[in-house]
C-alpha cells in the first residue's frame, strides 16, 4: 500500500492485519491515550477522536430526542426475541442517524443489561430482563443482534453488555461483595452473559461496581478464565464510570492508583472510564505503572488492539467508513409503529373476572384515576420524548374525550409557615416553559435547575397562596406541583422555584419530605438535605445532608456522557457544607415551621369520579426517578400507603374497577388481586405507553405478554438483597418453596389456548420437543408457549423447574400450531462441584408445556442414561473450600487478589460447611492437610457427627500469607461419607487435603 493509503485503511484486509499495522504506527503515549473513555485524535494518522459509550438501553440516550421504547425489563415482557431484535436494529438506525448529525453520539452503545433480576427490590431492575437466565440472554442475544446489524463484516452499532458480574444492589455498590459460589456463578450469573457473546453479537462487556468473594469485579478473572473463551473475537471490556478509581478509594483494595490501574490492564479492563473527559489523570497512572514495572508495554498493545478491532468493525478506517455511514432511520413511521408494538406486546394482565376488554361501542364512561392516569414517564436511561401518549391521552381517543373523565387523586394542599402561606410569583411569559435545566444540555447529570425564574415567596394573605399538588410516592417521599404543572425544585443558588416540568436528573431536585416539629412539620429537600426556610429573598434551601443515594453515593457511578458527575453531581445537589447558612454573609436562616392545610382530599375527587362513571380504571405505580432507580435500592414490595388508598376508594364507589401497574418493578398487592375484577401490569411503555394501555382495554389487542420475574405476596418471601445463593437462599421461581401472588411467565389473554400432543425425543446431543397449541376461544391473541424441564431424582438440589424454551405465536380463533423446538442436552445440566465440570446427570427428568411456569398443561418424561455420578475424589484432588454443597454462616472470599476463591466465617464469627459423598477410599485417610490464612480455629467431623480433627491455626500476615497446617484425625475415614467442616475466627480456609492410611 502507499502511504495515502495505508494497510490499516484498506478494507480488503483481515481486521488482524489492519489493527497491528494501525498500532505499529502509533507512539508508545499514543497508545496509552487510548486507554482512556475519550481518545484524542491522532492528526497526523488521520485518526479521529473516539469515545467507548453511548447508553442505547430502550432507545437512544442522553443525546436529545430519539423513539423511545418500553424499558427493558417490559421489553422482557413480551417474550419476543424477533420483536426485540427489530427493536434493536431500529436503535441501531437511530444511533447512526443521529451520529451523522452530532458526533458526541457514540456508535460503541453501552447496552443491554443482563444482570439477573435476582431481587426484586434491586432499584435498577428496570435495566435487565427477567430472573431466568434462559429468557434473559434470549431477549439479549435478540437486542444485540438488532444493535450489531446483519452484515457479516461490519457492524452498525457495537453493543457492550453490562454489568459484568453478580450485580443486584445499589445499597453500598462499590463497597460490597456478592457470595457466589460455583454452582450459582455457573449455572445463574454466566449464562445471562455467555449466549449473546457466543451468538457473535457483542463487542465487549461492563464490569460492575461490587466486588464478587471479596475481589472487585474489575479485575476479575473471570474475564480471562469465562468471557474471553466464549468467543474467537477481541472484546472490549469498557470500565464503569469512576470504577477504577474505587480501586484505591472506597474500596482499599490496591495501596495506589498504580497498583489498581495496573491490575485491572492485566485483569483485561481495555478502555478506562473515569474522570470525565480529563484522561491525564488515567493516562498518567498508566505512565507510572510502566515505571514502576508493574505492566509492560504488550498489556497496552493489548487492550488498544482490542479497541481498534472495535473501531474497524464500525467502518471508521474504511474509505466511505463502511456500509453503515449513510444509515438515516429516524423517528420514521416504522419506528413509531415499533414503538407501540412493543408496548402493546409488553401489557401483562395479571388478573381478569371477565371485565375487560371493554367495548367502546358500549358508550360507556370511563373515569381514569391515579397518579399516573396522566403521565408518560421516563427513566435515568431514556431519551426524550418525540412522542408522548399517556392512559389519559389513550383512552380518550379510543373511548372518545367526552366519555372519559380524569381524576388525579392528589391532595390540593397549601403550606403556612409564620410568615404566611408558600406562593409562586407570577413568571414573565418569556421565562414561562420547559423546565428540565439549559436547552440543549445532552448529559442529564449536567441538567440543574432553573434560575431565571423567581423563588418562592409568601403571601401574608392566606388566599392568596398557591395550591401544590402534593403526591406520596411512598417512604413519606413527596412531590409539590403547582397549578401550571411545574415542580418545585432546588437550583445551583438553592432557592426552591416551581421550575421544572417532571422530576428527573441524577441527583433529584424534586422531592421533599414533611418531619413532624412541634405543631407543625419541617420541610427537607431530599436531595441536599436541607430544611426549607424564607427570607426575605425568597424561599430557599439550607445546606444539609443529603440522603442515602441522593448525592455523593449517585455522584460515583456513570461518566458515560462524558463529565465527571462526581463533581458535578455533588455541586448540583448543594453540598457545601454541614451548617445552615444560606451561603451568602453566613447568617443563619431558620428552617420554617409549616402547617399543612388540604385544600382538597385526592381520595375524595377519586370518589368522585368513580362513582360517576361505569367503569374506573386507576393507574398507580412508581416514578423511575424516585424510590427505586440507579443508586437506591426499594425498601419495600407495598404499593404505596397514598396510591393503596386510591384504588380501594375507587372500588368503594364502583366494584367495577381496573388496576393498571404502570412500574419499573412487582408490587405486592394480595388485596388488589383478591378483590378487585381485573388487573395489570405494564413497565413504562415509552412513547406510546398511553396508545398501547387504551387498545389491550379495547379489546384491539389481546394482551399477551408474561411476567419476567416472580411477584411475591409479601416482603417476608424475600431473602437479604445482599444473599446471591439463588439455590441456598431458595430464590427465584426456580427455587422459590413458598406461594407466589403472581409466578414467573404469569399472563392471561382475552381468550382460551388448549395444548396438546407433546412429544419429546433424544436426537444425540439435543432433545426435540413439540406439542401443539389451538386457540379455542373467540378472539385473536397471541400466545406465550413456554418448556420446562425438572430433574426428577437429582443428587444435588435442583430447580423446582427451569426455563428451556418459549416462543410467541399468534393464533386466529380456531386456528392451531404445531410448535417444535430443540433443546441443548446440556440445558438438563448443572456445575458439579464434586469434579469441576458441566453435568448432565443420568436419570429421569420431565418435560413440561404450558403458559406459565406454574400452568402446566402437558408433561413427557425423558431418562438420560449413563454412569451414575462419582463421588468426590477427594484422595486425588482434594477439596476446594469454595466448592462446598451447603453452608452456614460463611462468606466466600478471594484467596489472592489475582485469582482463586476461599471461605471465611461471617464477621469472623462461626460458619459451617458440608461436602457430601467424599470418597476416602477402602482403607481411608488418617492425615488433613489444610491451607489457612490467619486466625482461628478448623474442626472437621464427618456428617454422622463423628470428630477426626480439631486445628487451631495463627498465620501470620493475612489476609494473603497462607500455611498448610498438617493434622492427624482422631478417627480413620474410610469409603464415601460426608464431611463436614467448621470455621470459627478471622481464618480463611482454601484447601484440604488427605493423605491415605496405609494398607
């Protein structure tokens, strides 16, 4: 080639070849400078700037207006992988349409989630797709198929999964540590991720925040050990925003930035998200871990070998900068269509006595109620809007504006303090409008409030004060509106003004909570901490203490779009300082005193709407913004005590009463289902979220989606958010012992599916499995045909049932379908922790057909053969600690920083572990030999209770200094029997080995 046009630009060349000659021509700081999110350019190559990142969840993000789809945990729903999948392409079309226009818009999308809705109190559960890992990397490996695009050479968009690994909780998420031992990080955690990446989809992964057995997830082995096996292709594993810092900040676990930097290079974290778009502060850490010799330059070739193949698939060293260039969907007819497809497809109808669908002819009235009768939220992942349909808007275009009537149900309230009653001046037309930050501001951490319009005041006459609609989202966490829609809101200068037409940013300026004061209440801004108090300048916020989730815990996480939001997020939020002074001549300003006086009772106006109307429809559920989201987890499963109120008055006044769920995650509500005659479930459904809702209660669409995580009755059937021992801890519906309120793959239809004829047959290393489904009612549905299987005599605990196969088919009435499928032998499997391997055990196991996981219509049994399984063989291997069949009280932990698993006793107190079937062979073992850090006392016995050994252990220097304590057993174990061992102190156990007893 000519130097016009080097080896790196000719796009007959293998990408192998076209990246080595394109890092060949790079300067050793030219290569560190791409370690960072946002690599400058390379002028003198003609290499543009680029940037790992463009969130792309259910549409585009964070760079303005874009078709926005239901969210992902509603886009689960559907269990549709084709409709996901066109769901991708078109927000693959989108992403390139809109980067034409603007290049701050990424083409490497920061999308899907699939961490495991393993709980569901996790505040991001929004993001993934479902409980099952079968259903979740279905919906995925559709998504990323749609993201990548079908050419085989180029991809439109680059999808990075996220987040990598075990990660469901955002109480202390940089800071804990998931226990996950080797049968749930086998057979639960790596398979959300490893469909998707084998089906050839994906671009690279997301490490998580927490930490997984003691060892943050950025430099986790598993990305060598499991991820980079899966497939032949480089992968980028991008950081989470501020991650690398963590390391060595709020969780200690490297001494220096270096050290950390170095670590999570060679761990295989390609491309460094931190600090916004300063990289000098990366690249220079990168510099120093050179110097020190803690990496070397192949580690950086590495990882910026692995961004240029990245780089070259998106067609950017092309010469027309591939087939994807001139890609100009946007927010077409098709898209829109999409877009109220998904929704429809997304609808769950938990609950149905026969009154819905309703008929429109009818000329029935129809009173909408609740706090979300009349919005169309969005979430922190979310473009905005082009489109807006709320059930409001829906209903009364479907049922006509002069049959519908809407009650809010929020109390109409106004606020007296001493000075006399909480008023929003009157604002100049010209300042009057949007009220979300500046115009055009793209990243939604750099969205603060308004300031040119005036505060709050007082009005000495009390009628003169403004009416707020005041909602409860639960948790005593409120929201005032005034009578123009607007929220009252915090700003930069911490003055509270009705500003801002929805809550929203990273860190909420929205939300207020009342605190009982003497006679009277204080109001606290959430989002600082501070007390409202007036001046004479207006009414304002004192410096204060944010809560939990609301600041400095927020400001940690993305940097995605490209600011530090660990600053930014912070200043946004007012954090100054821990005093009251309003931060000008450091006075002290009181907070106020307020008496709250209902004007008018939301419960009251919900009466009285019902009982005008022939059928109420109450639309309650959460704000994605508040009580549940990114940085906090929920406390609860209740519906809130406000909204719970609503929809019990409505059924008061009119039994003919719909509840609709419109929310990011389950509620618990046995009453609900219990009493009233029809019920659903939708995930905010995006842009035609209204549109969807009216048609499913039309009868224009017979809902069909399923439920993607189980709905529990109560709080007391969930296990600590922090316990991620699915099988231990009895979680989810594949172990789950209790009565769920609503099971996994839950969801009715307008008419009745028969299922018949179910055959099931070995073909070699698959299971053919076919049965066949008839629509035998009078309506036209679709249906969600769903397989399981069961082990019916297993060794270990298995699934009650677990998910293998499902498909959405539409069916005329009368019309049947003869569906087929082919299951992997492999899906009949489980991680034998006993050898260290993938398991089909022989035996017997059942095959099972129907619309629900707890709605079997047809079973067929299938018998495995082969050898039964062999016990431990413990004389050869010995016993990995983590490798444990139960346990009690004990956590795993990482036996070095590198690599490796161990066991530790809860909080250094006592924990047990038990191995089963342990092989000791014909004459038995009269030696143990245990690997031990630290201090503390091992006993072993075997599982009939019978001591062999009792060891105390003091190694110095731990957590990482092991010793091999060698120990004679008081009695021979002889052939298979239990072991079990007891763990009591500040020790961690790695190993055990025996020696054999002499013939």
């Amino acid at each position: 080639m000519t130097e016009d046009r080097p080896p790196f630009r000719d796009p007959r060349l293998p990408f192998d070849q076209r990246a080595d000659d394109l890092l060949g021509r790079l300067t050793p700081d030219e290569r560190v400078a791409l370690l960072h999110q946002f690599t400058p350019a390379v002028d003198r190559l003609g290499v543009a700037a680029f940037r790992t990142g463009q969130e792309a969840l259910h549409g585009v993000a964070w760079m303005g207006p874009a078709t926005v789809f239901p969210q992902a945990v509603g886009l689960g729903a559907t269990w549709n992988d084709e409709l996901v999948r066109r769901v991708g392409e078109a927000v693959s079309r989108e992403t390139r349409a809109m980067r034409a226009r603007d290049d701050r818009v990424g083409l490497n999308v920061w999308a899907p989630t699939v961490n495991l809705l393993r709980n569901p109190l996790w505040g991001r559960g929004e993001e993934g797709y479902s409980e099952d890992p079968a259903l979740t990397s279905a919906i995925a490996t559709a998504y990323t198929r749609g993201l990548r695009g079908d050419h085989p050479v180029h991809w439109r968009t680059a999808p990075v999964l996220k987040h990598w690994l075990a990660h469901n909780n955002e109480t202390a998420r940089d800071t804990s540590s998931a226990s996950v031992r080797p049968r749930v990080l086998h057979e639960y955690d790596l398979r959300a991720f490893r469909a998707a990446v084998e089906a050839g989809a994906v671009a690279g992964v997301m490490p998580a925040y927490n930490l997984v057995n003691g060892r943050p997830n950025h430099v986790s082995p598993h990305l060598r050990d499991h991820l980079r096996t899966w497939t032949d292709r480089p992968l980028l594993v991008c950081s989470d925003a501020g991650a690398p810092s963590n390391l060595a900040d709020s969780q200690g676990y490297f001494a220096t930035h270096e050290e950390a930097t170095a670590a999570a290079l060679r761990a295989g974290v390609d491309s460094f998200t931190d600090h916004g778009t300063d990289s000098s502060t990366i690249t220079a850490r990168v510099r120093g871990a050179l110097d020190r010799g803690l990496i070397d330059p192949a580690d950086i070739d590495t990882a910026v070998r692995r961004q240029l193949h990245v780089r070259l698939a998106l067609g950017e060293f092309d010469p027309d900068l591939g087939p994807h260039a001139g890609t100009g969907a946007f927010d077409t007819p098709e898209h829109r269509a999409l877009a109220l497809e998904a929704a429809e497809q997304a609808v769950v109808l938990l609950a149905n006595d026969g009154l819905l669908p309703l008929d429109p002819a009818a000329g029935q009235r129809v009173a909408v109620v609740g706090p979300l009768a009349d919005e169309c939220k969005l979430d922190w992942y979310s473009g905005a809007l082009l489109h807006r349909s709320t059930p409001l808007d829906g209903l009364r275009e479907r049922f006509g504006a002069d049959r519908v009537t809407h009650a809010e149900g929020a109390d109409l309230v106004r606020l007296h303090c001493a000075t006399g009653t909480l008023r929003v001046p009157d604002a100049p037309a010209a300042e009057a409008g949007s009220g979300t930050g500046a115009d055009g501001a793209l990243d939604p951490a750099l969205v603060r409030g308004r300031t040119d319009l005036p505060p709050l005041t007082t009005a000495a006459d009390a009628a003169e004060g403004t009416v707020f609609a005041l909602t409860d989202w639960g948790g005593g966490v409120l929201t005032l509106r005034a009578p123009d829609g607007r929220y009252l809101s915090v700003a930069d200068d911490r003055r509270v003004r009705a500003s801002v037409d929805q809550p929203g940013g990273w860190v909420v300026q929205e939300t207020f909570r009342l605190e009982p004061h003497g006679d009277g209440h204080l109001l606290r801004h959430i989002g600082t901490g501070g007390h409202v108090s007036v001046a004479a300048d207006g009414v304002k916020v004192a410096a204060g203490t944010a809560e939990e989730g609301e600041t400095v815990e927020a400001a940690k996480a993305t940097e995605a779009a490209g600011t530090d939001r660990a600053i930014g997020a912070t200043e946004a939020a007012g954090i100054v300082g821990t005093d009251s002074t309003d931060g000008t001549d450091g006075t002290v300003e009181a907070p106020a005193v307020f008496t709250v006086e209902t004007v008018h009772r939301g419960v009251d106006e919900v009466t009285a709407a019902a009982g005008a109307a022939d059928v109420v429809v109450v639309v309650a559920g959460n704000d994605p913004h508040i009580n549940g989201r990114e940085t906090e987890d929920r406390t609860t499963l209740a519906l809130p005590e406000a909204q719970d109120r609503l929809w019990r008055a409505a059924r008061a006044a009119n039994p003919r009463t719909v509840l609709v769920l419109a929310s990011s995650y389950p509620y618990a509500v046995p009453d609900a289902a219990a009493e009233l005659p029809a019920l659903l479930w939708t995930a905010h459904g995006g842009q035609a979220a209204g549109s969807a809702l009216a048609r499913v209660i039309a009868g224009d669409v017979s809902p069909a989606g399923r439920l993607p995580q189980t709905w529990y009755a109560d709080d007391a059937d969930l296990p600590d958010l922090l316990d991620y021992d699915v099988i231990g801890g009895r979680q989810t519906y594949l172990y789950f012992d209790g009565r769920p309120l609503f099971p996994f793959g839950h969801g009715l239809t307008y008419t009745e599916f028969s299922y018949a004829d179910l055959a099931v047959e070995r073909r070699g290393d698959t299971v053919q499995v076919a049965f066949t489904v008839t629509n035998t009612g009078s309506a036209a549905s679709d249906e969600v045909a769903q397989v399981y299987v069961r082990a019916l005599a297993p060794s270990v605990p298995r699934p009650h049932r677990e998910l293998v196969a499902h498909r959405r088919v539409r069916l005329a009435p009368g019309e049947r379908g003869r569906l087929s499928f082919r299951v992997p032998l492999s899906a009949l499997g489980f991680w034998d922790v006993a050898h260290g391997r993938w398991t089909v055990e022989p035996g017997p196991y059942a095959f099972l057909a129907g619309p629900s996981s707890a709605d079997i219509r047809l079973e067929a049994g299938l018998r495995v053969e082969g050898p039964p399984p062999a016990p431990r063989p413990v004389l050869e291997r010995g016993l990995a600690a983590a490798d444990y069949d139960e346990q009690r009280g004990t956590v795993l932990a990482d036996r070095t920083r590198e690599s490796g698993d161990c066991v530790t006793p809860t909080d250094g107190g006592a924990g047990e572990l038990l191995f089963r079937r342990c092989d000791f062979g014909p004459t038995g073992v009269r030696t143990a030999v245990l690997e031990v850090a630290g201090t503390g006392t091992v006993a072993l016995s075997l599982a009939d209770g019978t001591p062999l050994a009792r060891v105390e252990a003091a190694v110095p220097n731990p957590p990482y200094t092991y010793a091999p304590l060698e120990t004679p057993l008081k009695a021979t174990a002889v052939g298979v029997q239990g072991l079990r061992v007891t763990l009591q102190g500040e020790l961690r156990l790695a190993t055990l080995h025996f020696t054999r007893a002499p013939d």
